[in-house]
C-alpha cells in the first residue's frame, strides 16, 4: 500500500548512482514514523544493520513488526523518517527502483510461507535467480541440498509438509545472495520440534552466505541466538 503523505525527498537522484563504502551499515532506519490513517503504529524507530548482522526483533502484537520489515524491503511507505538500504535512500526511488533494488539486495521469509503452488520445488527456489535474468540449475540443486531438501525439486508443493515448505521459501531467499534476508514470523505456523529445525537451517544458511538477518519472532529461543535483540514498541525500538 502506497501512502499519499510520505515525503519523496530527492526525487531526481540516480536509483544506481552511490557508492556503499565498507564499513556502511547495510540498514540505516532513521526516525521512522508509520501510521494508517488516524491509527498511529509506531513512531522515533531507528535502527542500523550491519553486513552481516543478525538482529532479532520482538514486540506486541499489532506494534508493527510486519510493517516495519515492510518498509525495510521497501513494500510499504511511511509517514516520517528515512530508510538507507545498500547505500540507497528508498525515498528517492520509485516503485520500479525499488522493486530492482529489492530484488538483487532482499530475500523474503513470510510465516506463510508464499510458495508458489503450481511451480515445483526447483522452480520456486530458481525464481529470483530468473528474475533476475542469471539462472543457474546447479546453485538451485546445491541451495536444496543446504536445506535438507535434496533430490525433491520436481515435486509441487502440494507434496511437501509445513517444514518442508518453509525450507523451499528459505532456499529461495538466499539462492540469489542478496545481503540482507527478512523474516517476519517465519517458524509461526510449524510445531516447536519443525520450528527449531527450520530455525536452525535459517539461521545456519544466513551466516553461511554472509547475510544479514532481520528476524521478527516470538521464539525466544530464536531472540538468544541473534547479535543483538530489538523491541519495537509505539514509541520506538530499544535494545531488549
Ligand atoms: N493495510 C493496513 N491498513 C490499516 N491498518 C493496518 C494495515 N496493516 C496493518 N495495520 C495495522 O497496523 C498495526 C501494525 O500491524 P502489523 O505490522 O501487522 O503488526 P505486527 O506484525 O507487530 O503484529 C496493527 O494495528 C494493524 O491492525
Ligand atoms: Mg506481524
């Protein structure tokens, strides 16, 4: 959803143009403000991720975690505030910018996991690859393997358990090696047994590609394993 209200500051600036020095956060949220109408979500919310950096975030629920990450990957606008990904201002981008952005520097887990139903195993993990116009047989089939999905890529995702689908879904975040992986929620809907599974696949993958890790959970044995632990409240987020 597009808000009419949110400042698009710079508008004539290069999508492709600044350069991301080394040592630059990946995620630079300043003063973020969101609200949808007359319901204020959150407002103060700054945060920086470093390359590499796995952060957890927790909170209530409906404080705005999913809106938050949202807004990271560029999905969603807000109100006040600026948001720096890989060097670029995302208020300086327009939709099409930053849906390129997002495709080559953000992978996606969703607790719903968002498989394509009527796309094998193999063709949802390759689909990022395919977008962007580098497809690649063997990394998708090596990608499967780092899962614990293995020789599985014909079936369809009707064949496949919750776990396993989640395990697709992490496949495909990481297949394209984007930067920074976002996952909002994403052992939610498994069993604790599959969750802590697929948690550690998630989280094993992620520091095995150099990622950075964006977590929203309310696992807490998910929170311990981060770098650092956010809570978002109203008024801001703070080291929990
Ligand atoms: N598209 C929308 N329109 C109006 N209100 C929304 C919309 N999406 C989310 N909200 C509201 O914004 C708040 C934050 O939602 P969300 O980001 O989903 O919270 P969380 O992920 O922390 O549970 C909630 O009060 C929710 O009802
Ligand atoms: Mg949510």
């Amino acid at each position: 959803m597009r808000c009419s209200r949110c400042a698009r500051t710079g508008a004539g600036s290069s999508a492709g143009g600044s350069a991301v020095s080394a040592g630059a956060p990946l995620v630079s949220v300043e003063g973020l403000a969101k609200h949808y109408g007359d319901v204020h979500v959150f407002r103060g919310v700054s945060l920086q991720v470093e390359r590499g950096e796995f952060v957890a975030i927790v909170g209530e629920s409906g404080v705005g975690k999913s809106t938050l990450l949202n807004c990271l990957a560029g999905l969603d606008d807000w109100d006040e505030g600026r948001i720096t990904l890989a060097g670029q201002d995302l208020s300086t981008l327009d939709d099409t910018r930053r849906a390129l952005l997002r495709r080559s520097q953000v992978g996606f887990v969703f607790q719903a996991f968002h498989v394509l139903p009527h796309l094998d195993v193999a063709q949802n993990v390759g689909l990022p690859l395919l977008l962007l116009g580098r497809p690649h047989a063997q990394r998708v089939e090596a990608m499967l393997e780092a899962v614990g999905l293995a020789g599985l890529g014909p079936r369809l995702p009707q064949q496949l358990s919750g776990g396993q689908l989640q395990r697709v879904a992490i496949a495909r975040a990481l297949v394209h090696s984007p930067p920074l992986l976002l996952a909002d929620e994403p052992t939610g809907n498994l069993d604790p047994s599959t969750a802590e599974q697929v948690l550690d696949v998630l989280i094993e993958r992620t520091r095995s590609e150099r990622a950075s890790l964006v977590l929203v959970t309310h696992s807490q044995a998910a929170a311990v394993r981060a770098d650092r632990v956010l809570r978002l409240t109203a008024e801001g987020i703070r080291p929990a």
